[in-house]
C-alpha cells in the first residue's frame, strides 16, 4: 500500500522522490525547516537593506555629505522598502513562495521576527539610533508575530488558481493601493514618485492575477 499523502498541496514527483528513508511527513519536515531557514535569512537580509537605504538616503544621518541632501535614489528605495504596505506584505510573498500552508506561516513568522531584528540592529550599527531600540524592537516583533501568519497564509492561497486563490492573491494589491491613499507623500517628494510606483505595480498585480483566474476557468470549461 502505497504511503497516504496528509499534505494536500504536496505534489505526486515530490513524494515519489523521498526514497526509502523518509515519508511524506518527514519531507514535509525538512520542507518547513527549509522553509525557516531561508525565511530566517531572507526576513534579516530585507531588515538591513531597508535600515542602510534609510541611514545612507538620509539628509541629515550619520553618513550624511551636506546636511539637507540625500541620495535621490537611495531615498527612492527607502519610501519603498520601509512603507507599511511592503512590511505588510513580505510574509505573504515569503508565504507565496513557500506555498504550503503550514510551513508558509512558520517562514512567514521567522521572516518577520528576522527582518524587524535585522532593521534595529542595523540602525544601531550604523549609527542612526543611539543604541539598539529595544522596546521598538520587542513592540514591532510583538506585531509580526500576530500579523506575520495571516499575510504567509494568504500568500501560499495565492498561489493557486482557484476563486480562493484570486480573493487571497488580490490583497497584495489592495493593501499597496489602500497604503498610498491613506498616507500619501508631501508633492516635490521622492516619496511621490514612489507611491506612483506602487500604484503602477498594484495595478500589473491585479491585471495578472485576474488574467491567470480567467484563463484558468476558460481551460477548465474548453
């Protein structure tokens, strides 16, 4: 009798690879320690861009050549990595990618928990805060432990091509488009050129989730 499968979303050549030293419940956890591993190294590698595009974009930090003047483009990268709407939504990319539920909030959380240590203790390193925030750091690790599961599993929901997956894979845009309305950038700011950016992608995100649904429904009725 051949091994039941106990992971809907685990496909027939992954199992049929495992060999005769594992099942599916040991592949399912190397996939989510995997999983971990790399959410953990993703999540510290976004935390650190986003603090030194900040610290190195700055007008007036540490690095800074002529207080008043930033780097443009520096400043550019920083309204995007550090806007509420990308923080929001890396645990559901880390979750799209990962795919299974499970182990999708599992990468989800430590890649938040990761990115927000890596954030604070790059400021402190770099020279932008005093010190490592360490109330700022437990308060925000606090938030992605609540949040961080829900954004991961609708990412790995997205990823199909279901109705369900079309309603998850829509929040992505949704929360970018709500983000820039909600808090828009002063005109004459990097920030604007930014928030257009975001609306741009927001828009090519919807556009290709609802093409990749109707085409999905098209083959299944032909």
């Amino acid at each position: 009798m051949e091994p039941m499968n106990d992971d809907p979303l685990c496909s027939v050549s992954a199992v049929a690879d495992l060999g005769p030293q594992g099942g599916p419940g040991a592949h399912a956890v190397r996939h989510g320690a995997v999983a971990v591993m790399a959410g953990l190294l993703a999540g510290g590698a976004f935390g650190v861009l986003t603090s030194m595009a900040n610290v190195f974009g700055s007008a007036y930090g540490p690095f800074t050549a002529v207080l008043g003047e930033g780097v443009a483009w520096l400043q550019f990268v920083s309204k995007l990595l550090d806007a509420l709407w990308a923080w929001a939504l890396f645990p559901f990319a880390v979750g799209w990618f990962v795919r299974r539920p499970v182990a999708a909030v599992l990468a989800g959380v430590s890649a938040m928990v990761a990115a927000v240590a890596g954030y604070y203790v790059s400021d402190a390193a770099l020279g932008m805060t005093s010190g490592l925030e360490v109330n700022a750091l437990r308060s925000w690790a606090l938030i992605a432990i609540v949040g961080a599961p829900v954004m991961a599993l609708l990412g790995s929901l997205a990823h199909g091509r279901s109705l369900v997956s079309l309603v998850a894979g829509l929040v992505a845009p949704v929360v970018m488009i709500y983000v820039v309305v909600e808090r828009p950038a002063r005109p004459a700011e990097v920030g604007m050129w930014a928030d257009r950016t975001v609306l741009v992608l927001a828009v090519v995100v919807a556009s290709v989730l609802l093409a990749r649904y109707a085409r999905s429904r098209a083959l299944a009725q032909s």
